[in-house]
C-alpha cells in the first residue's frame, strides 16, 4: 500500500491545506494586532492633547491656589457621600493643564471631574476617545492580564522582526537611500519597508523593547512571585509601589490632607506634586501617596512618600538614591511614549510610530505579492487584509465621531469602532481589494473632517482644541485629495 505523499507525518492532503489554512489565518490575526497596537501607539503618543481636545469647554489650570487639593478633595467625597474606597488626583502639568479628581467606591463605582484652580469640582471628565485609544494599544480592550499578555508577545515578535530583517538583508544600511522607482509595483513596496525600517531603527527598537518588557510584567510579577514569596504577587508589585498600611476599617472621620501636603513641600522645596492617592480616608487604616517631581527633570525624576492618617511618614522612595534597576524601571513608560522632552519628541514619535504601522501593514502586502508572484495568490486573505488596515483608521475617526456626538456615553466610541471594523470585514467577500482601499481612504478623510465641524470648539480658551481640528481637517483634506488622484476602479480594471 502506497503512503500518501505531500507531508511526512502521514496526513491526508486535506488536513494539510486546513493546518495551513489555518496557520495562515493565526499569522494575519497577530499580524492585524500588532499593526493595530502600533497605529494605536502613533495616537496615543498625543492622549493628553486628545483629552484637552474632548474636554474643550473645561478649566484650564496653570497656577493651583493653596488650598485647591483639600478643596477638590473634601468636594469629591461630599460628591461620593462619603463611601469612598480611594480618591486619586492628577494634577495639571504643561501638557496637559487639567485637574483630575477621581473616586473608587464598591458600591458608587467610579466617577471623575475635573477641577478649576481653586479645587471646585466644574465638569464631569470626557474621556471616550482618548480611553479607547490607550486601552486598544495597552490592551487591545481585553481582560487587563491577557490583553497586556499579548501586547507584550507582540513587542518581543516586533523586535524579532526587526533584527531578524536586519540581518538577513545585508546591504540594508548601504542601500539605505536607493529606491526602486518606476518599476516593479512589489519591487517599490519592498524598497519603502526597508527604508522606513532603517531610518527609524533607534526609535523602533526602544519602543519594541519597552513594549515588551511593559506588556510582559505581569508575567515576570507572577513568576517573581512564584519564586521568591510562593505565589504572593502583592509582595512583588510591594518592592515598586508605595505599601498599603495594615487592614483596620474602624469608622474615622476623614483625614486631613494638609498636614501631608505641607511635609512633601519641606522635603522637597523645588518639587511638584504630580499625582495624589488617597486610601479609605473615613477609616482608620487611611493613607495618603504623593508623587513628587523632584526638580532634576530627569526622566524618572519622581519621589514617592506615603502618610498615614496622622501625617506621620511611614514610606519614602527618592528617585535620587534609585539603583539603576530602578531608574530603568522608571524610564520605561516616558521612552515608550514620547513623554519625556516637549511637543517636538511628540510630533517625532507619532509620525514614526505610524511609519512603524506602515512596516507592520507593509510586511503583509509583501508577503501576499510573493505568493502571487509565484502562482499561489491568496485574494481573500489580500481582501480581508486590506479591509483591516484601511478599516482601522476608518473605524477610529467613527470612534472620534461617535465620542463628540455622545460626549456623556463613555462606551459610543468603543462602538462606533466594533461596527466600523465589522462593516469592513463584512465587504470584504463582495469588494475588491482597491475598493476597500479606496472606501477606507475615502472615508478617514470625510470622517476626519466631519469630526473637526461637528466638535467645533474653534473659540476655545485652549489653544490646543482649535489645533487639533485643524490637524484633522488637513490630514482629513489631503486624504480626500490623494482619493481623486487615484486611478478609478474602472480604470485599474478591476
């Protein structure tokens, strides 16, 4: 009897092209989560520029008057009736000039506001876009554990592609500024990867290795944990953070916040408090965490010091005395971002950051002209992949759309998204794929505009709301623009 041939395990050739299929299906599917976790991460770089933008009639904040942190902190448990779990403060900085008091509680949930300079409570915060845009990239809108999971996989799959490509293309430095032009279409697309992969080759390599070790840190936590304190991670995530004091929940009445606030200005005179947490203030086991900027502006520049209810100072973490574990630790979330050194690092991580998109979306199309180079075309894969990547900035300007029409309903954008990417991939079974380009393209640009005249905000006291709808109406503009000069789909024959 004769063995089937094709395989050499014995497999009938069926199974074959299904393991196939379906190893090709799991490639595409990490494939479009990377480049979304990278289109994403272009966006968020500007999350506070985003949040000013959504937030265009709220107080901005340049000077705190003395008593602003107690004010805004007595008014927010008033506002929460006492029954408070924690009440957290980030204070206004240059970019992004806002007071933001929230409260967590078992039984209220969790509400924020933002406050004027005197510590009033003014507005409730506007958020949708902006969450939705750090929670796609940080977690792709998993579970917290799994979404960061993969994201970190992806980071480690981004660096490996990164210096796999690197060597194996030898004369990829010396031919860093030759472009095939004119000739062969996948020849041009091949040129352009490896060029946008050169030119940003610092910046890509920081961000996938920051990614990685960000996404991945509930891993190490939890085998950390496992190793050295059997199986406790609170003692693990306890050598980074402030302690929580030991549990006594007797009825307090609130602790005062002033007496902390006046310490921290002693310690650290040139300092400034960039963030507040304060735990279980109506109890006996209440606490209170300031984070403090100490004056060096180095990157990871922040003290910690914790108080209990009495003020008296149980926990002090300098960024000074800081190993270089910890000053790498400390480094990892502002090199990933961009949130180090001004708008200039900004505008320079967004535009390569969605230049690293492009490599993400790139490596795809180049591998689907290989196949058809070689008589083994896969148009539904091409088909169902262009639907994605030009669905993504398609379903992202719905997603801004939806959070200024519904400002209040912090989940429109997150659908307007979901229906955007599934009406997408819905057409991609009766569309082409310069079709589905072409809608994709077309529609960002439209939408893009749409978003900016129905926000309005042009006469806005911040002048960041006004320039970010400029930004969308000229990106929006030049999108529609290079539509019409595209080859129609009659022309192209398709």
């Amino acid at each position: 009897m004769s063995r089937p041939r094709g395989n050499g395990v014995g497999l009938a050739p069926g199974v074959v092209r299904a393991i196939l299929k379906g190893h090709s299906s799991l490639g595409l599917a990490f494939a479009a989560a990377l480049y979304l976790i990278c289109l994403t991460g272009a966006l968020a770089v500007f999350v506070a520029e985003f949040t000013r933008w959504e937030n265009a009639s709220a107080p901005r904040v340049a000077t705190l008057a003395p008593d602003a942190l107690p004010q805004a902190y007595s008014e927010a448990l008033a506002r929460a009736g006492g029954q408070v779990d924690r009440i957290l403060m980030v204070l206004p900085d240059d970019d992004n000039p806002l007071l933001r008091v929230r409260t967590e509680a078992h039984t209220a949930g969790q509400r924020e506001w933002l406050a004027d300079a005197r510590g009033h409570l003014v507005a409730p915060l506007r958020e949708g876009w902006s969450e939705l845009l750090v929670r796609l990239h940080v977690n792709l809108h998993l579970p917290h554990a799994w979404g960061g999971f993969l994201v970190g996989l992806a980071g480690v799959a981004l660096l490996s592609s990164l210096i796999s490509g690197i060597l194996a293309h030898p004369r990829i430095f010396r031919d860093a500024f030759h472009l095939r032009l004119g000739g062969s279409r996948r020849l041009q697309e091949a040129d352009m990867h490896n060029r946008i992969g050169v030119w940003g080759l610092p910046f890509h390599l920081i961000v996938s290795l920051t990614g990685a070790l960000l996404g991945l840190s509930t891993v190490v936590i939890a085998t950390l944990g496992m190793v050295a304190f059997q199986g406790n991670t609170a003692k693990v995530y306890a050598l980074f953070r402030t302690p929580r004091l030991a549990v006594d929940a007797r009825p307090m009445p609130a602790l005062d916040l002033r007496p902390m606030l006046a310490d921290a200005a002693r310690r650290v005179p040139a300092g400034r408090i960039d963030y507040l947490r304060i735990e279980h203030p109506s109890r006996r086991d209440g606490s209170v965490e300031l984070q403090v900027e100490d004056g060096s502006h180095h990157i990871a520049g922040t003290d910690a010091y914790g108080y209990d209810r009495d003020a008296r100072l149980y926990h002090a973490k300098r960024a000074a005395e800081n190993n270089i574990g910890g000053q790498i630790l400390g480094t990892l979330g502002p090199l990933h971002f961009g949130w180090f050194a001004g708008p200039l690092v900004k505008v320079a991580y967004g535009l390569l950051g969605l230049g690293l998109a492009y490599l993400a979306s790139g490596g795809v199309l180049l591998w689907i002209a290989r196949r058809r180079d070689r008589g083994r075309p896969v148009p539904g894969w091409e088909r169902i992949w262009i639907a994605f990547a030009w669905g993504q900035p398609l379903a992202l300007s719905a997603a801004a759309l939806g959070a200024v029409a519904a400002p209040a309903e912090g989940g429109a954008p997150l659908l307007t998204w979901a229906v955007a990417t599934l009406a997408m991939l819905a057409g991609a079974p009766l569309l082409s794929s310069r079709q589905l380009a072409r809608i994709g393209r077309g529609g960002t640009g439209g939408l893009l505009v749409l978003v900016a005249l129905a926000h309005g905000g042009w006469g806005a006291a911040d002048w960041m709301v006004p320039t970010v709808n400029f930004v969308l109406i000229v990106v929006g503009m030049a999108l529609l623009v290079s539509l019409a000069r595209l080859p129609s789909v009659r022309r192209a024959g398709v």
